[in-house]
C-alpha cells in the first residue's frame, strides 16, 4: 500500500511537470466536454420548460376533458361525469398528488376596458385553492392580491398592456353561454401574469364558478379534471389502467397518442356527454417533432466532440510517450516493473481527466449563464420553451453521469492501449529511443 501511494505522488509529479505538453489535450478536452454538457443540459432544459409550461396549462399530467355535443361551448363534464371519473381514478390507483378541476371557454371570448376590447383565447375557470401550487410557478408584474372570491380576474400581461388596464382596475368580461348567446360579467383585476407565449398569451383566469354561471352550467359542473403525478413518466400507464375503469360507465372515447388522433376522435363524438383522457405527450406530440430535430443536430456534436477527444488524445498521448520513452527506460532500469510504470501513466491520464472534466463543467455553467441572459423574442412562440422569460439548462445527474463517462471512458480507452505498450517495451528499446 506505501508503493501504492508513492507511486501515486509520482504520478502527480509527473503530471504537473508535463502540464505543458498535456496542454493541448486539456484544452480539448475542457472545450469538448464544456460543448457536450451545455448541448445536453440547454436540450434538457427546453423539455422541462416544455413540461412546465404545458403543465400548467392543461393543468395535469392525465386530463379528463368532457365534450358535450349538444352545447356550443362543448367542454363539459357533468356532475354524473365528474363522479364517475373521481371513483375510477381511485380504483385505478392513480394516487395523483395534487386533483384540478377547470372550466374552459375557448374562442369567442372578449374582455373590455375604458372603450378598447381584446378577444381571449382561453379563459379558465379556477379553483384558486387547488390550484395555489400552479399559480406560485408564475411570474407576476407585481406581487398579486389574495386569490380568493369570484369577482377577480388575472390577465396575461400582454392582455392588460393593449386594454391599458392595472390591478385593481374592474373589466367586463364577455362570453358566450352554452347555448350560444352572449353573457357578461364584471370583474376586478387581481394580478398580471407575464406569459408571453401561446399558451399564456390572449388567456384571463376567473374562479370556477364564476364561469359556471356566466356559461350557465351548475356551480359543480366543470370541462376537465386534471391529476398531476408523483411519477410524471408513468402517466402513459396510469391513463391505460384509468380508461379500463372508466369503459362502460360513460362515453368514453378511444385512447389517442397524437394530435392527428385527437382531431379524427373529437370529429367522431357520439351525441350527448363524451369523456376523453389525454397525456401531455398527446398534446405536445407536433412539438415533439421539433424537439427530435433538436436532438439530431445535438447528438450529431456530441459525436463530433467525441471525435475531436479521441483524436487529439490519441495523437497527443503518443507523442508525449515518444519523448519520454528515454525517461521510462531509466525508471525500469533503477527497478521499477512495468506495472509501476503503468500506475504512473494512468494516474496522469485520470488526473488529466478530473482536471479538464471540472474545468470543462464550470465552463458550460458559464456558456448556460450566458444563453440565459439572451432575448429570444425574434423567434415566435419560443417562450413555451423558456422559464420565466430565460433560457435554462438542466443538469440532470443522469445526463451529466453519462456525459462525464463517456468522455472519460473514451480517454482512458485511447490511453490504455500505448501506456500498455510502452510499459512492456524491453529496456534496451526504451533506453534507444526507439518509437513505441
């Protein structure tokens, strides 16, 4: 164990001699595994903020979403419908952490103030309790009021920029009823959110009830049921097990796993109350696309970057062993066995690798800081893949596991086989000189 250790400080010794001729290998490598991290943590980044986002605007990792296909404003659930869904999640074990019910109102909504009107995508109808964990996400321009009561509304900030409206302010709110003619309502400005993207954009947020009655559906009545996992990934499974419970007590439609099904199975609802069940994965299924477009070109320079590690090590090793081979013939020859020479080789190689891994870290933290503080506003609806206006990346410990692996194994690979070589080399070779 004491050979263990000396050979150890050897190593280091040696290490911080030829720090020079590493040089180029450790600048390669820092530059390469700094490009492979921010690559994978910026695309990591972009899919949480996606999830995020989309999160908060279907409200649920599985949404039952109710489509009556006798009313104009077709998303509800009746109170028939709502039991049944509630009783088949539980015997389901779909255990969800947080339960959302909302009422939906899409198109066709118009929200005035001192003269001007502006026409909402969505407005939700919200419960503001059981979504309190949903509203703390959100970024507001001003501290909000309490969100309690069914006279307050938020507004996008967008929204209330084109009315010319501040907290505190009363709007009145326009929408259409189930059956399709107009109803109003007048309510006072309780926050602003700042979402630009098209998801958060044209939206106003009013309590539940309050859109139950300016709808005309029951106070207890509602357009989807969300239920927000502890294990977001296993909510393909949980959807299954939940349709399989719902089959025959209510109209259910079939389970859909894209955008293109879900259009094909709403045009096909039977008349009266339907219930389908989504994922975000159905929603988001057209994004998707441009996110595996993402990660082609991302796992394309990953493998570049591999690339350049495994030839500027190979080359770089090789060389450095050919100028030393004099040097190594004179530690054989004062009694040290191939295998200390080995030790003390591979020790300067893992120390080259720790070395440039933590530098190569700290500079994709500084390339993910950088990316942060750019505006992406030139690119239409690229919010949806920011957080709070910002640009994140993401260091997954899985990510950054495999990502620390497979550059160092790369180098110890490239390292191993010439270190063998030169360790095994007769004395007489290495004291000549001659090429490993």
């Amino acid at each position: 164990m004491e050979k263990f250790f000396v050979l150890l400080k050897l190593g280091l010794k040696y290490l911080y001699r030829y720090r020079r001729r590493y040089g180029f290998l450790i600048a390669a490598l820092i530059f390469c595994f700094a490009v492979v991290t921010f690559i994978t943590s910026l695309r990591d980044g972009m899919y949480d903020s996606l999830y995020h986002n989309a999160q908060s605007h279907y409200a649920g990792d599985i949404i039952a979403m109710g489509y009556n296909s006798g009313f104009v404003q077709s998303h509800h659930l009746g109170q028939g419908e709502i039991t049944a869904i509630l009783t088949a999640a539980q015997a389901a074990g779909i255990n969800p952490r947080y339960t959302v019910m909302r009422t939906l109102h899409f198109e066709n909504g118009v929200v005035h103030f001192n003269g001007i009107a502006v026409p909402l995508r969505h407005i939700i109808g919200s419960d503001w309790d059981a979504e309190a964990h949903l509203f703390s996400r959100k970024t507001f321009e001003q501290p909000p009021a309490p969100f309690a009561g069914d006279d307050g509304i938020i507004l996008s900030a967008p929204t209330a920029q084109i009315l010319g409206a501040r907290m505190g302010d009363s709007v009145i709110l326009e929408t259409e009823t189930k059956w399709g003619q107009r109803n109003t309502g007048v309510f006072v400005v309780t926050a602003i959110a700042r979402d630009a993207s098209f998801f958060g954009f044209y939206k106003a947020y009013i309590s539940r009830v309050s859109l139950n009655r300016l709808m005309l559906f029951d106070d207890n009545e509602a357009s989807t049921i969300g239920f927000f996992l502890h294990d977001p990934g296993r909510a393909g499974q949980k959807r299954q097990r939940l349709h399989q419970e719902l089959a025959g007590q209510v109209q259910l439609l079939p389970l859909v796993y894209d955008r293109e099904e879900f259009a094909r199975a709403r045009r096909d609802l039977a008349d009266g109350a339907n219930v389908a069940l989504y994922t975000l994965a159905v929603y988001l299924s057209e994004v998707a696309d441009m996110l595996n477009a993402v990660n082609v070109i991302a796992y394309f320079l990953y493998g570049m970057m591999l690339l350049i590690i495994l030839v500027s090590a190979a080359v770089t090793y090789r060389l450095i062993l050919h100028e030393r081979t004099r040097e190594l013939g004179t530690m054989r020859a004062i009694g040290f066995y191939g295998a200390d020479l080995r030790l003390v080789l591979w020790v300067e190689v893992i120390g080259v690798g720790i070395f440039s891994l933590l530098a190569g870290f700290a500079l994709a933290g500084v390339l993910g800081w950088g990316v942060s503080l750019l505006s992406f506003a030139w690119f239409p609806s690229f919010e949806i893949f920011m957080r709070d206006g910002r640009l994140m990346a993401l260091y997954l410990p899985g990510t950054t596991l495999a990502n620390v692996v497979s550059v160092f194994l790369l180098l110890v690979v490239v390292t191993l086989f010439p270190s063998l070589r030169a360790s095994r080399k007769s004395l007489p070779g290495l004291l000549s000189g001659e090429p490993l």
